[in-house]
C-alpha cells in the first residue's frame, strides 16, 4: 500500500525544479495537460499581441511557467499572464501573489481540461482577484472573455468566433480572430500536403 505523499505549501511549489510539471491543487502536486503543438502555436500568437500592449502600459505579459498563488494551498500556471502597474510581480519571484489583470488559457478537447478550465480555474482566479479570464478554444474556433464583478463572480464579457474584436479590459487592444484561425487553417494543410508527399 503506498503512502499518500506529504502536503505541499505553494512556497515547496514555487521552489520545485522547473522540470517538475504541475499546478497545485489543495496542497497535492496535479498533472496539467500536455500541449500540442496547436496549443503552443496559438500561445506564441497570442502572447507576441499581448506582450506589445502591455509593454505600452508599462505592464508585463508572462508565460505558461509563471505560477500564481490563487489560494492558501491553491497555485495555477495559466497558458498567458498580463499584469499591469500598480500590481507588478517582482522581476525575480518564482510565486507570484499579486492579482494579473488577465490570464488567458488555451482549451484542450480532453473532458477533464474542459472542466478545470472553465469551472475550477474560474473559480481561483475570481477568488485571487484576476479582473480577465480568457478561454481561447482553437478547435471551437472560438474566444470568451470573462470580467470579474463587484461580487467576486466572473460574468461573461465578450464571446467571438471571428472578425476583428475589441477587447474588454483592454483598451486599443483588437484582436484578429479571422488571422488567427487563418494561421491555423493554413499550418494544417502544409501539414497534409508535406504528409502527402512522403
């Protein structure tokens, strides 16, 4: 009979070696989904868009390794992180513990994906003060964006599938949905044809 391992605090998670892949979920270290190269493709798209607005607002935009304390035994890495100022992490925290303005999460089609990013993921980043939640599925073709209210709940701010959006939270920031499904589209079939010819 194995042992149940030993509760972890979100300062052991911070500390863990970068090779250490997980988010913690009520002190126990969860396995997070494997990303495919459509996911880490749509990452890098969104990220090159976010990284420049921020950077106009003196704000910061990081990656998938940024871990964010979302409860006393709780800890996320969201796909994409903005913060803006006041509300800057240190350069060299390995825990963050102030509130991003947004976060974005690329959905996976696996059905325990589905669930933690749109019920418990919605749940830590209200509770921790995220003020955007993004849900950016690439095979629905489609973009949420969630605005926390005065009751600590997130209501539902902007859904597209397409077009050029504008986008709530993010003032001059418009999205071209239609490019990014474009670029999809087009690696997919480059795919099929390079196949095809082997």
């Amino acid at each position: 009979m194995s042992e149940r391992p030993k509760p972890m605090t979100l300062e052991e998670w911070a500390a863990l070696d970068e090779k250490v892949e997980g988010e913690l979920v009520d002190g126990a270290l969860e396995e997070e989904e494997m990303p495919s190269v459509l996911h880490e493709a749509v990452v890098l798209w969104l990220g090159a868009i976010l990284r420049v607005w921020a950077r106009r607002r003196r704000g910061l935009a990081t990656g998938s390794e940024t871990k964010l304390a979302v409860g006393s035994r709780r800890g996320r890495k969201p796909d994409l992180s903005v913060f803006l100022p006041p509300a800057l992490p240190a350069p060299s925290d390995t825990l963050v513990r102030v509130p991003a303005h947004l976060v974005v999460e690329i959905a996976s089609p696996r059905p325990r994906d589905v669930r933690c990013d749109r019920v418990e993921k919605l749940t830590d980043y209200a509770h921790v003060g995220v003020r955007y939640y993004w849900i950016v599925d690439p095979h629905l073709r489609s973009l949420e964006v969630y605005e926390l209210s005065r009751d600590g709940r997130y209501a539902v701010a902007l859904t597209a599938g397409h077009g050029r959006v504008r986008v709530p939270g993010c003032p001059g920031l418009m999205l071209d949905l239609g490019a990014l499904w474009d670029e999809v589209d087009e690696a997919e079939r480059e795919y099929a044809r390079a196949t095809r010819r082997h």
